[in-house]
C-alpha cells in the first residue's frame, strides 16, 4: 500500500537511508532543522504541533532525531542530563503524542533508541536512560492507541557511517550499515506489529 510518511531527523546518516528505502514504495515528507520540506525542533511543543499542522494527515510518522549529552556519571549534572530528557526522550514522545490526530487509522509511529541502553558505555548514562524510557513508552503505549495505530522503536548499533567520529565511545563493537538499521524502520512501517523495539546489533 503506498503512504503518505512523515521522516523526522531526514537528513541524519540513519535518517537520509530511511528516507532512500521507503521512498521506493512510499511519498516521504522530510522534517528537521534543515534541509527539510519542513522545519521542526522536536524539543519544542509549539514546533512539533506547526510541523503537523503544515503537513495535515500521514499513515506513519518515522524519526531518526533525538540527542543527548555524552558525560561521565561523575561529571553529569542535571542541567547536562536534561538534553536527554527534552530531545531523546520528551521530544520523541511528543511527536507521537501531539500527532496522534495526525495519523490515519491503522497507520503507525516509529521511534528511535540505542545498543547503549542494553550494552552499557562509557560516557553513555544519560542516554540510555532517554533510550530505556522511549522502549518503555512504546511496549506500554501500543496496548491503547486508538483507531489500529501501531507504534514501534529501533534499537540501533553504532553505525559504521558513524565510526570515524564515535567508534571511540564504542570500543569492541562492531558497527553496522545505516542500511541495515534503515530497514527495520521499514519493517515496522510497512509490517503488522507494534510494541515492538527491534534491535539491529
């Protein structure tokens, strides 16, 4: 069935091969800060609700956006801590939470979360914790959105686009293709289950 989708973080490395694999079947429209058809900040209430007013209805809203601070436990303050909490986390959240009125019955969410939540790194609490929450959101969420709409997240490894600047948080990993983790953002839109958080390690 070809779908109208909503790709929030398009111009990301795991955002733009997200945009390629389901542009084969599907009309992508490309959120983000820039390089956009339509600008978002998803830290933003008032942002997240003009993006979905200016777009009108869509069957699946994808986002590959999200950040947080990379910093030792010791050092991690909660002004530091809070860029998880507002981007990662809240933002990601929001999106589905301001834009359930947007999305057609039996259309769906997928979220975004992260290896470093179930395989801890250095430097990396602070973003787990946003990851675990968003898992969290989605596995209880899923048993009550209305109208058939299903909602999802990706857990993906540190990508090998990626290595040359983060390989250094990652020691031992072994990365993987934005690729491949596009294609479980695939799986969840174009598939049948939901509550899911499907890993690509």
């Amino acid at each position: 069935m070809h779908m109208r989708i909503l790709v929030v973080g398009a111009a990301g490395t795991i955002g733009k091969e997200i945009v390629r694999e389901l542009g084969e079947n599907h009309s992508i429209i490309r959120a983000g800060r820039n390089g956009a058809d339509v600008s978002v900040d998803i830290t933003s209430e008032d942002s997240i609700r003009e993006m979905y007013k200016q777009i009108g209805k869509v069957e699946a809203v994808v986002n590959a956006s999200g950040g947080a601070n990379f910093k030792a436990v010791s050092e991690l303050t909660p002004e530091l801590n809070e860029k998880g909490i507002e981007s990662k986390l809240k933002g990601q959240i929001n999106l589905v939470l301001l834009g359930m009125e947007y999305v057609n019955d039996g259309g769906s969410f997928t979220l975004t979360t992260g290896v470093m939540m179930d395989d801890p790194i250095p430097l990396g609490a602070s973003a787990a914790m946003a990851n675990g929450g968003v898992k969290a959101f989605v596995k209880a969420s899923s048993i009550e959105m209305p109208r058939g709409i299903r909602i999802n997240s990706v857990s993906p490894n540190i990508v090998q686009e990626s290595w040359e600047k983060l390989g250094k948080f990652f020691a031992g990993f072994d990365p993987v293709p934005a690729g491949r983790v596009a294609r479980a953002f695939v799986k969840s839109v174009d598939g049948m289950q939901t509550g899911n958080n499907y890993e690509v390690y």
